[in-house]
C-alpha cells in the first residue's frame, strides 16, 4: 500500500517536472498602429503591471520577432542569410524554445527562472523575456550582434504599436542562463528583452 503511495506521488512529480509544447495560434499579419505613430512611441519600458500575455498577442510578438514572413525567410535579415539566431522564451511556468519553421513554443524545463535573468526590478512583472541565441556554427558573432539588433528593433517596434513596454538588455547571467536552455559552446546569449504591461 505505501509501495504503491509512493509510486504514485513520484509519478505526479514527474508528470509536474514536464513542461508542455505550447502550440502558438497562426500569427496575425495586418493590424497595429501606422508605422510612423509606432517610431515616434518607440522607447524602454523598465517598469511593469504583473500580467500575463494573451495567446494571440505572444503568437503576434514571436512572429514579429523572428518568424518566417517567406517560406524560407523571416522577418529580420541576416547576413547570406545565415539566419543564425533563435529565440528562447523565459514565461512564468517554464523555458521554451521558439521554433519558428513550426511557430511552436517547445518546452525545455518546468519552473520559474527569472532569477537568472538578472536586473528582478524589470524582469520580475514582465510578462515574458526573449532570449536572443547565436549559433556560432552558422555565422560570426559580429553578424549574430547586428542581427540580434534587428529582432530587438521589432520587438520594441511591436510593443509601441501595442501599448506594451520593452527594453533589449545586455546585462544578463550568461552562465546561468545557458545551463537552463542546455545551450552548446558554439551557442551564446547576445541580448535578453523582457516585455511587459506597462503601469
Ligand atoms: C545593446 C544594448 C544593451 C542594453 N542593455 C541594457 C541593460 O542591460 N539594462 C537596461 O536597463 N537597459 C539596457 N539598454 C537600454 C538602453 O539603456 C536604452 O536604449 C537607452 O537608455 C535609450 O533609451 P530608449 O531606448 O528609451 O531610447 C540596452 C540597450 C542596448 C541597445
């Protein structure tokens, strides 16, 4: 009887340690303020309203970070088209990577990780961090730098059509946080950018 107890609580344990695939909703394509309304909103947000973030709208955002406007191409450029960097997603349950071929969150660890993302005054109430990671198998980290400044752009530009607040961060736990994604020596962390509800 205590056997079969302790079978079941470790079973429920393992069952809780599993985070889930997060099939995203196909992105929408039109809509959002006019581009010239959305630079002139374009700024760092640090400061945010503890929310989470509506599945179409996380949809939108990843698409518009880094997805595949063209079959083979996405909506940043990138140097020969190396298309070098992907984006990881730290939410409040777990770490996801963004598949974006597929436009699917694929879980990589249960649990809030936010500690190892550093700077808790802006990352604690965001709703969500991005994490930009370069495959230096693919291209240089110069190019993977220049890249990372084109994602960051859209997200910022996203966030100002959408009322929401964002800042690229370049201060971050790189160790930390490469250990939670189970990232390769050739892959690095270039900026973290938490976006959030502003107050
Ligand atoms: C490469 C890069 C790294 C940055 N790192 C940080 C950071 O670690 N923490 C932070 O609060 N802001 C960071 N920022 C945001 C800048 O401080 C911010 O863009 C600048 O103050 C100008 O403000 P604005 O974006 O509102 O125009 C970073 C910006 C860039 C481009």
């Amino acid at each position: 009887m205590k056997k079969g107890f302790l079978l079941f609580a470790l079973s429920c344990l393992v069952a809780m340690s599993q985070a889930q695939d997060v099939n995203l909703l196909p992105p929408q394509k039109t809509g959002g303020k006019s581009f010239l309304e959305t630079v002139n909103l374009r700024r760092s947000e640090r400061s945010f309203v503890k929310k989470a973030m509506p599945a179409q709208q996380l949809s939108n955002l990843l698409w518009v970070a880094n997805g595949f406007n063209r079959d083979d191409k996405r909506t940043v450029p990138t140097a020969m088209n190396r298309q070098e960097m992907e984006l990881y997603v730290l939410l409040d349950d777990g770490a996801y990577f963004y598949d974006a071929k597929q436009h699917s969150l694929k879980a990589i660890a249960k649990g809030n990780f936010k500690e190892a993302l550093g700077q808790p005054d802006v990352s604690n109430n965001a709703a969500l961090s991005i994490i930009m990671v370069a495959d230096l198998n693919k291209s240089s980290i110069e190019s993977a730098r220049i890249s990372s400044g084109f994602i960051s752009q859209n997200i910022y530009l996203f966030a100002a059509s959408e009322d929401l607040g964002t800042v690229a961060r370049g201060s971050f736990k790189q160790d930390e946080l490469s250990k939670l994604l189970s990232l390769t020596g050739k892959q690095v962390i270039i900026l973290v950018q938490p976006v959030g509800f502003l107050q």
